[in-house]
C-alpha cells in the first residue's frame, strides 16, 4: 500500500528548504480561498501554480501522482455524482441518453467542484510532503509553542505510515496465500478491503498503545519545559512563502471577478 508510504523531497528544493509552518500556514490560506469561491476559474486558476511549484518542492513528479492517485480519483468521482444525481439539470443540454439529461452549467459546476477538490489535495500534499517529520514537530513545539506530547504524537504518527502499509502488504499476501481472493467482482474487492482495513486498524491501535507505554515510561511529559536540539526560526523568506501564497490567492479571485465567473460560498 504506497500510498502510506511518506514521500522523500530533495533537500536542496526551495520549498524543502522552508519551515513547515510556513508551508503549512501558504496552503491553509489557498484552501480558504478555494472553500470560498464555488467557481471552477479560481480553482483552476491556483491548481495550475500548484502544479508548477511541484518542481521547487523537490519532490519527484511522478511518484508523486503514483501517491496521491486516490485524490484524483475521489475527486473525479464526485464531480461524476454531482452531475448524474443533480437535483435538477439546469443549461443547455450537452448529453442526453433517455431518460438521463446533463445540462452545461450543472456539468462545469461539477467541473468546477473536481477542480476544487484536487487544488485543496494537492495542496496539502505539497505542504506535508515536502516536509521532513522530525522538522514539522520542532515547527509546532518551537513556532506554535504546543505541548511536546502533542508534537511527539504527530510525528510518531507519520513516522509509523510505512509500517501501516507495510502491515497492509503483509495482511494481502497472507489472504492471498490463503486463497482468498475477490477476482473480478467489486462487490467482493470491496469487502475484502474493508476487512484489510480493520485489521489494520486493530494492529494500528495496538501498536499505538505500545508506543504510548513506551514514551511514558521515558519520561515523555515528566516535565512541562523540554528543550530542543534542532532549533527552526520564521526566516523572511518562510513569511515570504505565506504571502505568495495570499498574492495566487487573492490574484485568482481578481481575474475571476474580471471574467464575471467569481461565485462565493456566502453571497
């Protein structure tokens, strides 16, 4: 199961380079505006930087689209429900196969709520991804000032990823050596995954015990003050990150506004 597996950014990528904070602060403010705006223009409009920054966020293009396949496909398949179960097709009629009608302006606002979805997933991919655990940590006990027990959870959570899909592979082959095996039925994948996925979650929850058992009895939370060994600051180009962020954002709605397309979510 890859899509557990954390992806490895180059080092030396801008966006590697910049403090998880400030990565994660950018793609908050996108996400705001995405969840703002219902028209399909800005979205589109943020997508495409998003895409382009995939390059400086030193992560491998192709690996990254092997991983995050499942956004792409949540994302399709929404827009594909919105469109056949819409309440009422309203446009010109763009297909017609009996009693199934799809109008143009019910088809781009499906359009337009896909577009959405992957610009929100992707950027979140982006900021997480790029990312070292260790790093985002240390941002949210030193930046943030949260408690360290906090902190130390989230990155023991990322850092077991690669052990969920490593239990996930394991509990496949098992079945599969079993013999058990869905073929070609989807009714049948969809079952056997179901129970892949509770036996992962009830060795999830044992191991997370464990590991619970085991920081506490080192001393994790013994003391409120903890110091650090790597220390992170909010360097100007960090805040720089932030604001770009704000410029695409707030860019988007202005040439939506321009095209006449610009739909918010309260007006």
């Amino acid at each position: 199961m890859r899509l557990l597996t954390p992806l490895e950014p180059r080092p030396s990528a801008p966006l590697a380079r910049a403090n998880p904070l400030a990565k994660i602060g950018a793609a908050l403010v996108l996400m705001l505006v995405l969840f703002a705006s219902l028209d399909g223009v800005t979205a589109a409009i943020i997508l495409v930087v998003l895409v382009a920054l995939v390059s400086a966020s030193g992560l491998d293009p192709l690996a990254l689209v092997r991983r995050s396949w499942l956004i792409g496909l949540t994302a399709v398949s929404i827009a594909v429900v919105n469109v056949l179960f819409a309440p009422m097709q309203s446009g010109a009629t763009v297909l017609e196969l009996g009693s199934v009608r799809i109008g143009s302006e019910t088809l781009l606002n499906a359009a337009g709520l896909g577009i959405r979805l992957l610009a929100v997933g992707l950027a979140g991919v982006l900021a997480v991804a790029s990312s070292q655990p260790a790093d985002i940590a240390d941002a949210l006990i030193q930046q943030l000032h949260v408690s360290p027990r906090f902190a130390l959870g989230t990155l023991a959570a990322i850092r077991l990823l690669p052990t969920l899909a490593r239990d996930w592979q394991t509990a496949s082959l098992a079945r599969r050596a079993r013999g058990i095996d869905a073929g070609r039925s989807p009714l049948a994948a969809a079952r056997l995954g179901a129970g892949l996925l509770f036996t992962l979650l009830v060795g999830a929850v044992r191991r997370a015990t464990r590991l619970s058992l085991a920081m506490q009895a080192r001393g994790l939370g013994a003391r409120d003050c903890r110091s650090v060994s790597r220390v992170r600051r909010m360097r100007l180009g960090d805040w720089g990150w932030i604001a770009g962020s704000a410029v695409v954002a707030f860019g988007a709605i202005a040439i939506s506004l321009l095209l006449g397309t610009w739909t918010p979510l309260f007006g």
